[in-house]
C-alpha cells in the first residue's frame, strides 16, 4: 500500500521524505528506502533500530535511512516542522496517551500536502473476531466501553470506530482521501482449518481487495488503513 503512495508524493525531480514513526526494525523503512525515499524513522527501541541499520546496510541503502532513538508521539522533535512528504503512523494511537496531540504534531511536521498513512484497530473488527473465537462476554463489553476494549487484560489502550478517526483527522488539519480496510478476510477465516480449492486459491487477492474496499465490510476488518492529505493550513 505504501509504494503505490511514494509514488505520489514529493516535489518532481527530488526524493520523497518519510518519517516512519515507530517503525523499529525497518520492515518498512528498508523497502521505502529501496524505492529511493530519504525515510527518518523514530522508535524508542535501541535494538530494533539497531537491526533496522543493518537491514539498510545489507539491502545498500544506508545512505537514505536515518535511525532515530526518540518519542514517537512527538515527530516535531525528530524532524522540522514542514518538511516531510510522507508520515508513517501505523499501529501507534492504540497505545498512545493523546492521539489528538500525536494527529496534530504528524500534521505539523508534514509540509502542506503532504500524506499520512494512518493504521489503527477497528473497535467493530475486535467485536467480530471475538463473536467468531466464542468471547461473548468480552465481546460485549468491547461494544460498551468508551475506549473499545474488551478489560483489564487487552494490551491496547483503544480501539477506532471509523467517524472517530475521521474527526480526529479533520481536527487536525488531515482531510481523508482514502479508507479501506486490512485484514478483513483473514480476520474472519483465523481458525478455518478448510483446504482451499485451486479456483478459492485463485479468487483470494481479488477477495482481500474487494472486502478492503467495501463500506459495509471494512468496517469490521482488523484494522482500518486511512490516508490523509495536510491542509495547506493546520491549527495552531
């Protein structure tokens, strides 16, 4: 998803910058970086940013990877404000204290028109795969609970309906160009222990899109894939 973006982003003739914010171990960083991105990535880990070197030495992109130990939640403090095409934010407001104040700083270190690629758990998504896994209680206190989760035992700290996200987003300054869903087919086959047909085989890309794009089906995807553009204005 992100190699159909890059390809979108940035001034003609120059590199797409990319701030990957808590991207760790490079998975994505590394094949940006391949891609001929200049990609800063922030992470608190000193090991995974440690492997993410090595990957980047190993692949030969060392020279456009930059490995930042720092505070995700604050991109300001990693790169200039303004000066990014692309923000990575993928699997970090669940486990953030403010997603609005993270929204706002992603807003303000991209330069206006910049994309985020924002990726967060679907409160419905959970629901489903709880309903499927026969969590009935936790299920419905997933449904109930004003942050979407299902006890004192879920490692997130939250999950998104998709108006959540479009709210914070719009607050911030982002105005969403594209939702789709990740994961959705997998999320309601985990368990299946059915063997494929060759046609079924053949069939699941075109699948996974298609329930990706749908409005009724990704919303109960595991997780929901938001790309946002920066007003050429943002809140102070």
């Amino acid at each position: 998803m992100l190699a159909e973006l890059v390809a979108t982003i940035g001034p003609p003739g120059e590199s797409p910058r990319v701030l990957d914010l808590g991207g760790g171990s490079g998975t994505r960083a590394v094949p940006l970086a391949a891609l001929g991105c200049q990609v800063t990535v922030a992470d608190t880990s000193v090991d995974a940013l440690a492997i993410l070197r090595r990957r980047a030495v190993d692949a030969g992109v060392a020279d456009r990877v930059t490995a930042v130990q720092a505070d995700a939640e604050q991109p300001t403090a990693v790169v200039p404000a303004g000066s990014v095409d692309l923000v990575i934010c993928h699997h970090l407001l669940e486990s953030v204290d403010d997603p609005a104040a993270v929204l706002a700083a992603v807003a303000a270190a991209l330069r206006p028109g910049g994309r985020l690629s924002l990726l967060a758990p679907s409160r419905w998504g959970m629901v489903v795969r709880l309903i499927l896994a026969g969590r009935s209680a936790a299920a419905l206190a997933l449904i109930h609970d004003p942050e979407g989760r299902f006890g004192p035992t879920d490692p997130l700290l939250r999950r998104f309906e998709p108006g959540q996200l479009y709210g914070l987003l719009e607050t911030a300054g982002l105005a969403v160009e594209s939702f789709s869903g990740v994961g959705g087919v997998a999320g309601l086959t985990v368990g299946s222990a059915r063997q494929l047909s060759a046609a079924d085989e053949a069939a699941q890309p075109a699948l996974v899109a298609a329930v990706a794009a749908s409005p009724v089906l990704r919303d109960i995807a595991p997780d929901m894939h938001l790309v946002a553009r920066r007003h050429s204005e943002v809140p102070a």
